[in-house]
C-alpha cells in the first residue's frame, strides 16, 4: 500500500501514497480506537504537482513522514517549522538542477511543485486533533489560507485557545519521551529533540505541573487499579524523562512539590532519594506517607521493593519488613498480579523455594493485559527451578531502581552454608564406609563358619563309611569262620 523513498528534495525520508489521502485516513481510523495513552506521532502531509515534457501533463502525488518532539505552543511554531522544511525542499532540488552531471540526471531530477498540505498533531489530554491545513504560492514562495482547527472524535471544529494549545504542547513532549517503544511501527519516523533545550524544558515542565492533575485522562498504568496522580501516564513519563538521564534532584524538586496536595507522589521522591544513597531518608519518607495512606497498593508496593533492594545492600534487618508489607500488598490486592511476584521475590532472597513457588502458584492467571501470565513471573520461576537443583542465583532485575551492589554478609552466610554441607557430606560418606567395613567383616565371619560346618559335615561323613567298611569286612570274616 505504502512505499517509503528517499525523494530528491528531501532530507528526511518521505512515504508515498497509492491514493490522495489515504494517510489521513488510516489516522482518523486509528484515533477512533485510542482510548488510553499519548496517541500517534504527528503527521505531515503535502500534495505535490509536477510537469512532463514539451506537453504539460500535470499529476499530484501525496507525500507523507511522521515527527515526534516539535514543541507546538501556538500555530506560529507549526508555521515556522513547515516554511524551514520547504525551504530545505527547494534548496536541495535547486542543487540537483545546477549539477553538471549531463542531461540524463537534469531529465531525471525534475521539480515537484508543492500545491498543499497539513500538519496534524494529537492533544491526549482533551482527545482531539489538530490541523493546520495551507495552501501554497510557488511563485511567492509563501504559505497561503492557513487555517488551524481542533477536531474531536465526532469531527466537530473547534477553535484553538491557550488551554487547548498548553495540552498539545505537554503532549508533544511525552510522545517524545515515549519514542522508542510505541512508534517503531510507524514508517518514515523523524525524531527531533528540541525538548532537550533548557529554556523549552522549563517551559514545558512549568506547564506540566499545571496540567498534572489532569494525567488521568491521559491513562493508566495499570487498567485493573483504580486511576490516581501516581497511577498515570505522566506520572511515569515525567519521572522517565529524569531518570534516564540521571537527574534525581530534578525529580525531588518536580515531586517534592507536588506532593504539598497529594502526599501519595512521595513515592517518586523515595525512589530518587533511594538512588543518591540516602536510604534512611527515603524510607523515612515513605513510612510518613504510609501512616496517611496504609491502603495504598503503590505505597506498599513501592515500600517492599525498597525494603527488599535495601536488604540486598547488606541490611539484614530489612527482610521482616519488606515480607510484611509484600503480604499486606497480597490482602489488599488480591487481584494484582505483581503483588504476588513480589511476595515471590522476597521468599526468593531468601532462598525460600518452596514458599516462592506457592506465592506464583496464587497469581490471578489474566493480568490486565489479557495475557496468562507475565514474562517476569515466568522468568523468577525459571530462577527458583535452577536454584532448587543446588545452583546458584544471580536474578536481573529490570525495576526502574538500577542494579545493586553485592551483599558481602550474604556472601559470607553462603560460604558458612556451603562448608556445612560439605562437612555433613564428608560425615555422611564416613558413616557410610564404616557400615560398609562392618558389613563386609560380617559376610567374612559368617562365610568362615559356614566353611567349619562344611568341613565337619565332611569328617562325619568320611568317619560314617569308615565304620561302615569295618562292619562289612567283619562280617565277611564270621561268614568265612563259619564255613
């Protein structure tokens, strides 16, 4: 349907249409099903005319890419961005036509006229497109009849105001934070990181904050718990966008203030606390948001995980307390999968096998993505299978607080652990070969005497014809005297 080229007056890869529109098309049919999450990438469409020979044959082409990371705070910026990319356009076929290659490349290389175009992007706060659609004077060289309009779901326009173009524009830049997962499917992507500039970055997490209480509509992390400020898209997103790059004091002072109206957010400020090393605070932190909260399936979830990685760091005294909150976690969701994970995490560094295969066996077998069960279930029973066949473990995990150092008390324990059961081994195989030497002394034993019976049974035998033989010859004897 779709085939992508690298035309001669683009820098960017470009996506041609079988059919006039049909970009546009599949994108309104995809809007349609998004009832979660940041939405498509944006979409720039242009109609283009060239010319053939001596006979004016004029025929249009629909050339289109998708872009992700333009910051769009008004239609001025949209504006801006299309006239750069013409430009670009124009200078490279302009380029083509002056080379001095023959005349086969200046037959080949012909001008493409742009006639018009637009440019959509998607606000996932509101639900709505936007479109800037313009016409094009190629004598001028300028945009014409430029127009920009939201558009909801039932196709009504609707005007662009500041509240409307404040969400476009936080959108904007979460699709930029999601890039590589959902958008590797789209063809002919453009990835710009005009959000990496500190003074776009400022404005854009001013306007975040604002728009913060309203991540619900964006979506959820999970579908099967119910929406809240840290179960959300942008809460996720945002905390990311730091954390990708390192930059836990940026996330401490995103949160910190956030959290003066939801306590629940001091969850993200643990965690970044949790990374710098100051493991007291953070679970200080946590513990006073949990006398607020003891219900929260976040808050306990979140206070196992860093009970569980603190006690891994060498802190043996943390172990009762991350098991009681992941059982808590358990009563109080009993339908969350991932509580029951890491119910099987914590008997699991414990090397705990059987109590860890009993907590996976309970995991409920839908999780909210309608799969049986999750890869991280599955990859914590492979571990407890290996470790119960007298193996090693060394378990990966991909949580979002990083890789962990090595615990020398452990170390220590498990060597004590294995030098016992050496000696057990070598006490056991001790036992064993002195049963061996007695058992062997008394076969000995036993076979001497059977030898003595033998041998007895034998002279009886041999003193039993003898006797014999005399009584014969005696009577012979008396036979003869009597004749």
């Amino acid at each position: 349907m779709l085939n992508t080229i690298n035309t001669h007056h683009s820098s960017t890869y470009e996506c041609v249409e079988t059919l006039i529109g049909e970009a546009k098309i599949a994108r309104s049919s995809l809007l349609k099903k998004v009832s979660k999450g940041v939405g498509p990438p944006d979409l720039c469409h242009f109609i283009k005319e060239k010319s053939r020979g001596k006979k004016i044959q004029h025929f249009q082409i629909g050339f289109f890419h998708h872009l992700i990371g333009l910051p769009i705070k008004n239609q001025t910026d949209v504006e801006k961005f299309l006239t750069s990319l013409i430009e670009d356009t124009f200078r490279l076929a302009k380029k083509n036509q002056e080379s001095k290659k023959g005349k086969f490349l200046r037959k080949s290389h012909r001008k493409w006229k742009i006639i018009q175009g637009s440019y959509l992007s998607y606000n996932c706060f509101s639900k709505m497109d936007f479109e800037l659609s313009f016409k094009y004077d190629d004598q001028k060289e300028e945009m014409k009849d430029k127009q920009g309009i939201f558009y909801n779901a039932k196709k009504e326009a609707i005007e662009p105001n500041e509240e409307l173009l404040n969400e476009l524009f936080v959108s904007n830049f979460l699709r930029y934070i999601s890039r590589k997962k959902c958008f590797n499917v789209f063809p002919c992507l453009v990835v710009i990181s005009d959000f990496e500039d500190p003074k776009t970055e400022q404005s854009v997490m001013e306007i975040a904050s604002k728009l913060f209480w309203r991540g619900v509509r964006v979506g959820c992390l999970d579908s099967l718990m119910l929406p809240s400020s840290v179960n959300s898209c942008i809460f996720k997103m945002i905390y990311k966008y730091f954390a990708r790059n390192f930059r836990w004091r940026h996330i401490i002072q995103f949160f910190g203030e956030l959290a003066k109206k939801d306590p629940t957010l001091n969850v993200a400020v643990s965690k970044a606390l949790f990374r710098i090393g100051e493991y007291t605070q953070a679970l200080d932190v946590l513990k006073r948001v949990f006398k607020s909260r003891p219900l929260d399936i976040f808050v306990l979830k979140t206070l196992t995980k860093l009970y569980l990685k603190h006690f891994k760091y060498g802190h043996p005294e943390s172990f009762p307390k991350a098991l009681k909150f992941a059982k808590r976690l358990v009563c109080s969701a009993p339908f969350y999968y991932k509580s029951f994970l890491l119910l099987a995490k914590c008997h699991l560094a414990v090397k705990n096998y059987n109590r860890a295969f009993v907590s996976l066996n309970g995991m409920p077998y839908v999780t909210e993505e309608g799969k049986l069960r999750s890869s991280r279930s599955v990859f914590v029973g492979a571990n407890i299978i290996e470790n119960s066949r007298n193996m090693e473990f060394s378990m990966n995990d991909s949580s979002e607080f990083g890789a962990q150092p090595q615990n020398e008390n452990r170390l220590n324990q498990n060597q004590n652990q294995n030098q016992n059961q050496n000696q057990n081994e070598n006490l056991n195989e001790n036992q064993n070969q002195n049963q061996n030497e007695n058992q062997n002394e008394n076969q000995n034993e036993n076979q001497n005497e059977n030898r003595n019976q033998n041998e007895n049974n034998q002279n009886q035998n041999q003193n039993q014809n003898q006797n014999q033989n005399q009584n014969q010859n005696q009577n012979q004897n008396q036979n003869q005297k009597s004749k």
